[in-house]
C-alpha cells in the first residue's frame, strides 16, 4: 500500500523533502519581506526549513518556510493560533508573530521547481532546552502546571485548520498499522503490535467521548525552554508545528511520555508531570483510566513513524531518530506491566492528592 493511499495529506508532509534554501537565498528574502537585515543559521526541523535571523542589533527572529505540501490553512491556523495565545493569555512564553512590511502575517514564496509555499517569522524565545538541564522534580512540576496552563490559552479557540490530518496524533494511532511490517527485529515487532492492539481495543473506542480542543501535540524537553538561572522557570515553548484538534487527555499523555527516560523508576517522572497537570486542570475519570495506554501509545507512534522516515531520509536520521532509543526503551519497560498497573504508577500522585 502507498504512503499516499494509507494517509493522504497527514502523510504528504512526511514524504515530501523540506525547502532548502541558501543561506543568502533565505538572507535576502527576510530583507525583501521583512527589512530586517541579518545573520542566516540553520536550525533544526522535521518538516519545515526553520532559519535563526541575527540583525547586528543582537535581535533574533525565527523564519519557518513551510513544506510545500503543507495546506496554507494548516499555515494560518498555526499563525492564528499563536495570535490568539497573544490576546487572551499575554503572559504565556510563546513567540509572536513577526508582521511582513505589508502588514501580512506571512508572506508567500515560489521555491525552485515552481512550488509555491508559505514563510512566516516569528520573535526568537531566550531560554535553555530541557533536554540539555539536569532533571529535577520541581522542573516537571513546572512543566504540567505550564502545559495546562496553555491548554486554558488555547481552550475555546477554533479555525478551519485545525481538523487536520497528522501521523503525530496519538488519538489516530491505528492509521500507522501498515507501518508495522517496517519494523525488521522480529521482537521489537511483536511488541509494537502488541501495543497497536491495546490501543485499537482499549482507547480506540472511548476516545469520541472525551473532551477535545487544540493542544500543542509536541511539548517536551526540546520544545520548553527555563531560564539559565533558575530551570524549573519555564520561559519559553516553542515548535508549533503539530497542533490539531484532538483529545485533551492525548495531550498530557504525549508530554508525559518525555519523562520517562533518566530514572531509576520509568513512572516517577511521568507520574510527578501528570500530578501537576492535573492539579491545574484536573483530569476526568475515563482520561485518567486510558492515560497511561496513551503514553504508550506516543512511544508507538514514535518507533513507527521514525524508523519509516528515517529509511527514507537517511541525510537527517540523526534528527528524525533522537527519540527512538528511548521510545522503545519505555515500550519495553510497559510490556511487562498490566494497563492497570500502569495506570496506578502513572496516577500514583494523582491519587495521592485525591485521598490527602
């Protein structure tokens, strides 16, 4: 079965090779659309060429030229959403839309080959990535209570856009079956398919009658940025690039699955971000029951589209594959655990509230 035929447009974004322009080629076109003037660096993406802009100032922006296969009302969502965020919840530490000269939120480009797509800047957030600070729990904490925090930003909000079709939702995890036979370690496949089925008989069915909105879809230890000198203060989340409307509880379920890694207990970390979550923006009854199968199900989602992508791209496997170890570390770790042991561990701080 084709990639086009087994996704459509959730799967054109993935397939499609991201713009590459030259530095100069990029130099000039934030002059012409912009008028800033200034340094070009490359910085990293899945799907998007992303660039830091550098003015002799010291001011820094951030230029996103989308995939031509991206749907410019998936563009503008983006763009909308991050303007929203800026008029209900100022004090929330997401970049700003950066206006064209002519007063346009984005401004539209021909790549080489003829494709037309969409460029947009946005300010450049300070702040350390999480992944590069020691862990600590008063740093997880900060995460849950800023993630639902967003999730309120963000609760009301709707645009056409936001219904689309993307591989990263773990709500549509079962779309990614035909990925299974990819997969050549006979082991490693067996338990993904164990995972698939959990989620197709557990999830799948209950997911229709739980709460949805637009989350961020993508909040983790790259994308949350604290500050140098205190780093459970979160200054910054950036990368807003796999939005959709979609279950609220898939949202926390997906940030909870980065803190497994680097404990001696897979759950304390998760367990001590869902607490906080919770506590802000408390989770219902069925949320709680399938959040940890969810958790499982990110890391699903993660082995599967990686190991597809980077077969594919082999020149940016470094970057597609930076979260499979540890994804399949935790598949591993779960596989050994009822779902209701599961769900205990991951809620133990939850529960633990509710009694006190």
């Amino acid at each position: 079965m084709s990639d086009t035929h087994l996704n459509g447009a959730a799967t054109a974004a993935l397939s499609t090779t991201a713009p590459d322009l030259a530095p100069a080629e990029v130099r000039a076109l934030v002059d012409r659309l912009y008028g800033v003037d200034g340094s070009v660096q490359s910085l990293a993406g899945e799907r998007d060429q992303n660039c830091l802009v550098e003015t002799a100032d010291g001011s820094r922006f951030v230029l996103k030229i989308s995939n031509p296969s991206e749907p410019a009302a998936v563009v503008d969502f983006q763009i909308a959403a991050l303007e929203h965020i800026a008029r209900v919840s100022p004090e929330q530490p997401v970049p700003r839309v950066v206006r064209t000269l002519d007063g346009h939120t984005h401004g539209a480009i021909e790549l080489p080959g003829g494709r037309r797509t969409r460029v947009r800047m946005l300010t450049y957030l300070d702040g350390i990535q999480i992944r590069e600070t020691v862990r600590t729990a008063a740093q997880r904490r900060a995460m849950g209570t800023g993630l639902a925090a967003l999730n309120r930003a963000l609760h009301g909000f709707t645009h056409p856009g936001a219904a689309h079709d993307l591989l990263w939702n773990v709500a549509a995890a079962h779309r990614l079956a035909a990925k299974l036979d990819g997969i050549v370690d006979a082991k490693r496949r067996a338990l993904a398919e164990a995972f698939m089925t959990r989620f197709t008989e557990h999830v799948l069915p209950r997911l229709a009658s739980l709460r949805s909105q637009v989350i961020h879809n993508d909040y983790h230890l790259y994308n949350v940025l604290v500050a140098p000198d205190d780093q459970a203060r979160i200054v910054g989340i950036i990368d807003f690039g796999d939005m959709l409307h979609a279950p609220l509880v898939g949202e926390v379920a997906t940030a909870a699955a980065f803190h497994m890694a680097g404990n001696e207990d897979p759950f304390e970390g998760p367990a001590q971000f869902v607490a906080a979550y919770h506590a802000a923006l408390p989770l219902t009854g069925v949320e709680q029951d399938i959040v940890a199968d969810l958790m499982a199900t990110r890391h699903l989602v993660t082995v599967l589209i990686s190991e597809w992508r980077a077969a594919r791209y082999p020149e940016n496997r470094t970057y597609i594959m930076r979260h499979n170890p540890a994804a399949w570390e935790a598949l591993f770790h779960m596989a050994d655990l009822s779902r209701d042991t599961a769900r205990d561990r991951l809620l133990a701080g939850v529960r633990t509230g509710a009694q006190a």
